[in-house]
C-alpha cells in the first residue's frame, strides 16, 4: 500500500515533477566538437604563475568589427593609450587593405610615436601583391612583425579555396618565403624584423595537418637561437569547451619540433561565451603569448578580453605587467575610440561591478571593512599592507582608481548595513547596530514610496533631516544654547543649562551621576519623562580639533529612539544627542 502524505504538509518535489520537455529546436544540424586523446595530459596540475607576453589587436581584429571603424584620430588615441598600459606588441593594423590602415602605419614610424621597446605587428594574406604592400608600411620601424595568414580548416579547404591539403600547406610555405624576400628587399638594418603565422582556424583544423603546415612553414623560416618564430594558433570561431582547447595546445607544444625557438600565441574568440577560460587554460598547457582586445572587441561575440585576463592575474597576486591603475580612462578611452558602450556589468571595470544594492551583500561588505581595519591596525599595518579579505568584493577598488563611494548604493533591497556604510565612508559616522535598524526602516520607506535609488546625498540628507539640529529651520522643543557641570565631593554632578523650551529662553538645571543623568533630572522638570538605554561615543577626527559623535538610545514616554550630537566638546554632544532624540519624540 503506498504511503499518502501527512495531512497539512507539501509533498515533497520529486526528479520526476522536473522532467523537462524537448526544445523542439533543429539539433540535427550541429555536430559535436572533436575530442583530444592525450592520456596523460599535465595542464590540469597546471598553475599560471607568471603574466604571458600580451598582443593588443584592438587597432586590427577590434577595429574590423566596428560599426564605424576608427578614424585616424581614434585610432592615435587608442594606440598611445595601449602604450601607456604597457602593451609591448601591439597589432597595429592591416596595411594592404587599403589607405587609411596604410597610412595609420605610416604615420606612427614617420612621427616616432612607437618607444623602442614596443613591436609593431601587421596582418597579411599570403598573396604576393599584398605583402610587398605590407612590408613597405613598415620600412623605418624600429621593430616589427609581419603576420602571415591562411586558412586551413576543412570547411574553407573545401568550400571556400577548393583545394586538397598539399595545395593549402604550399600557400602558407610560398607565403612565408615572400615576406622573408620583401624584408630582405625593402627593410633596412634599423629595423629588428620578425615573423608569425596563423593557420586559421586552428581549432577547426585536424591537428596532424595544423602541425604539418607549421612545421613546413618553420622549415623556410628556421627558427633558431635569437630568431624566433610565432605560431598563432586561433580559435577565429570557438566550438568547444575551454578544455578541449587546452588539450589542443598541449599536443601541439609536445608535438611542435623547434619548441624552444617558437612562441605559441593563443587567439581566442568569444562565441560560446568561454574565451577567458580558454585562454587560460591554454597558458597552462604550455602556450607563450595571448591576443585579444581591451574588454572584449573583436568580430561577432568578440576577442578575448585583456582586461578580464590581467585583472585576474591581478587577483591572484600576480602582476599582469600592464597598468590597469585607471580603469575608468580605460574604458573611457575605449568607448570613445570604439564608439561602444561597456557593459555596466563588465568585470572589474563596469559601472555597477563593484556596487551592491543588496543588503545582505551591503551588510557583509561593511563587516569586511571594519575587520580589515581592525586586522590592519592589530599587525600595526595599514590596510593596503594586509592581505585583502572583503566579502564580495574580489579586489581593492581603489587599486583600479574607484573611490569607495559607489560600492554600496542604497535602494529598496538595500539595508542596513548599505546604509551605515554610506554615512561611515562619506561622514565619518559610525552608527550603532540598533540605531542603523532604526535609520534604515526611515530609508526603506523612502525607497518604497519614492521607488529607484537613494543617492549618498539623499541619505544624509534624510538623516541631518531626522536626527540634527537645523539652524536656518529648528524644529522640535527643545534648542541648546549652552551647559555646563560641577562635581561635589562625593561624585554628583549638577548640570545647568540655558536652552529655548517651547520658543521660551529657559534654564534647566538637574543632579544625577553624570552629565547624562543630570540633563535627564532636568528634562523631568519640564514634563519630559526620559530613561537612558544605551550611549555610545567615537571621534570623527584626530588631533587638537578633532570631533565626537555621540549616541544616545532613550526611553522617551514609552516609545524608543536614537538620538545624535556631534560636537567638539563630548559632553556638549551627549546632551545634542538627547536633544535629538527629545525632539524626535515629539515630532
């Protein structure tokens, strides 16, 4: 007999309530990726320790795929910006597909705007005409690459060039040997000359035959001790998982003879979504040198992205040797020669990349600054001395140059911590954990009247609004004009203070153990029924002017609230605090 569920309780989810219905879309038409045998592969073990060479091809690859490719203008831009990162080999363009990629070459060597320690790279196909074109753009260059191409993928062998697999291996030999003849022509001995060639698409090409080409290939160059030569093996359209790619690499770095004389140069794509991975992975298989483009240009779904790619290294503590210290010049400089917007959400340099809005998230990240502090300060460290350890935040913000002020933004998720966090880092204000209880249900009605977000402005705006004295506009009973206190000899102090009660000059005078206590006796004597809770004080600010914050939670006719006094003198801003929370009560 089968059990039935208990009365009043849910039946429980089963595997079989999940059965999910077919797509209904044309699967047959797609084959799957092929796999690599390696048995005993080593990447996996693998870690990066170190940054890899890095290729910008932002003024090549990135600018092909523009709606509106960059103008000369853009384009200088965009080539000193790479230069100020640090990039030190940097595709410039591709000189024989017309004037104005020409005489962006041009104008870079005739104008000497390439540092000695930067290489030039541009692309070519493997037709005659178009390298002795290719080779001209760079006569003067102190250092220079040509980049040689040529498909060898089944899919183009078969439908693009019509050719058997001896006839596209033979392009890439005939290819290799013009550039070396035009250098030999055209260059002179100022420029240090190298060569790299790309047998697209790699990842598409069976590996016997992308290994063949290559090794034909180094045959005519010959690589050998301080003539290096770059293989680019690309992932133009990429199809499978990061780790087929990885397994890829390896084959072809312990197959490749020569080894020790090739630099093996990764050039992934961003179809499935996967190029960073891929990337790495391939470093930790055993390739030299990445290609890509700043946040990701590149055709269709884009390049890989060097700023996701250093940034990790980064993370890691490992310098990616390129200076991402301005993140926001970066992209601002990038959408401005790209004529493209960065995501909001891109990694570590969008706009919301470092914000939270949840107040969960709001909550643990205001923990995790006042541990570091509190760490820092233990170890007689700075902050920037200590290992970083925040929650949610997997770097420093500052170390990119955003300020802290939008890591957290306040809206109808946030809470609050979100909401102590603005008045601490903007204000200095460090409220205790009921008062921030208190204040964040104030913004929380804000948010859920008003809908959207609640500025850094908005809040203190709010917050001067409900807990301090307003000059210009006072309101409540009670405004402080001024007190002072006397001790006797067995401890009790006598407190006097002149103060406007009800718009009246008024003097209160009161005993009790401290000030406090006393300025609560007095409050009795004007029908103000007030019990101390809880009182709590900090500086805002060191040294002989420095500033105290203080807290006070009252009793106050039966209802509880904060108040908050900020004065020079603490006891002058323990009776503010009262006051606040005195005139709160009858508000």
């Amino acid at each position: 007999m089968s059990q039935q569920p208990f009365v009043g309780r849910p039946t429980p989810i089963t595997n079989a309530t999940h059965t999910q219905k077919t797509s209904g879309m044309p699967i047959h038409k797609y084959g799957r990726y092929e796999q690599v045998d390696i048995a005993d592969r080593t990447w996996p073990d693998a870690r990066v320790t170190k940054a890899p060479r890095w290729l910008s091809t932002d003024l090549r690859d990135g600018n092909q795929s523009l709606i509106d490719p960059m103008t000369p203008a853009r384009k200088r831009e965009m080539f000193d910006l790479l230069v100020r990162m640090g990039y030190k080999e940097i595709e410039v363009g591709f000189p024989s597909s017309g004037e104005t990629d020409f005489a962006f070459v041009r104008s870079i060597i005739e104008e000497g705007a390439i540092p000695d320690d930067v290489t030039i790279s541009v692309l070519t196909q493997a037709r005659e005409d178009l390298i002795e074109r290719t080779v001209e753009s760079l006569v003067g260059a102190k250092r220079a690459t040509v980049h040689l191409y040529n498909a060898t993928a089944p899919t183009f062998r078969r439908v693009v060039f019509r050719g058997s697999k001896e006839q596209i291996k033979q392009i890439a030999v005939d290819g290799t040997r013009l550039v070396m003849e035009y250098a030999e022509k055209l260059l002179g001995p100022e420029t240090t000359f190298g060569y790299q060639y790309s047998p697209e698409i790699f990842t598409d090409t069976e590996l016997d035959f992308a290994l063949e080409v290559c090794e034909a290939v180094c045959d005519v160059w010959q690589p050998s001790e301080g003539r290096e030569i770059i293989l680019n093996l690309p992932a133009t359209v990429e199809r499978s998982t990061p780790s087929t790619h990885a397994d890829r690499f390896e084959w072809m770095a312990r197959n490749l003879t020569r080894r020790e004389h090739i630099c093996i140069s990764v050039h992934p794509h961003n179809d499935r979504g996967t190029a960073v991975a891929a990337a790495e992975l391939a470093l930790m298989a055993g390739a030299d040198r990445i290609e890509g483009c700043l946040f990701g240009q590149g055709e269709r779904t884009g390049n890989v992205d060097l700023i996701t790619l250093g940034m990790n290294l980064f993370s890691q503590g490992i310098d990616p040797q390129i200076d991402f210290s301005q993140i926001d010049e970066i992209r601002r400089t990038s959408e401005y020669c790209n004529q493209m917007e960065v995501h909001p959400r891109h990694p570590y340099a969008g706009d919301l990349v470092y914000t939270a809005f949840s107040g969960s998230h709001q909550d643990a990240i205001k923990k995790g600054f006042d541990a570091m502090e509190a760490d820092a300060a233990a170890q007689g460290k700075t902050v920037d001395d200590i290992e970083w350890a925040v929650p949610y935040l997997p770097i420093d913000p500052k170390d990119v140059g955003r300020s802290y002020e939008a890591v957290i933004r306040v809206n109808s998720q946030s809470g609050k911590g979100g909401i102590a966090y603005v008045l601490k880092n903007d204000h200095k204000l460090d409220l205790p954990r009921r008062m921030q209880i208190e204040f964040s249900r104030i913004i929380q009605a804000k948010t859920d009247a008003e809908g959207g977000e609640v500025t850094p402005k908005a809040i203190w705006d709010v917050f001067a609004d409900e807990y301090l004295p307003n000059p210009e506009n006072p309101w409540g009973r009670i405004q402080l004009r001024s007190g002072s206190t006397a001790t006797d000899k067995d401890g009790t102090d006598t407190l006097t203070v002149e103060a406007v009660v009800d718009g009246v000059e008024t003097v209160l005078n009161g005993t009790g153990n401290g000030p406090i206590s006393a300025f609560f006796d007095a409050l009795a004597g004007i029908g103000v029924d007030a019990r101390l809770l809880d009182y709590t004080e900090h500086t805002m600010s060191e040294g002989a002017s420095a500033v105290a914050a203080s807290y006070i939670e009252c009793a106050i006719d039966g209802r509880v609230l904060w108040g908050i006094g900020i004065d020079a003198n603490t006891t002058r801003a323990s009776l503010k605090a009262v006051i606040s929370a005195v005139n709160r009560a009858g508000r």
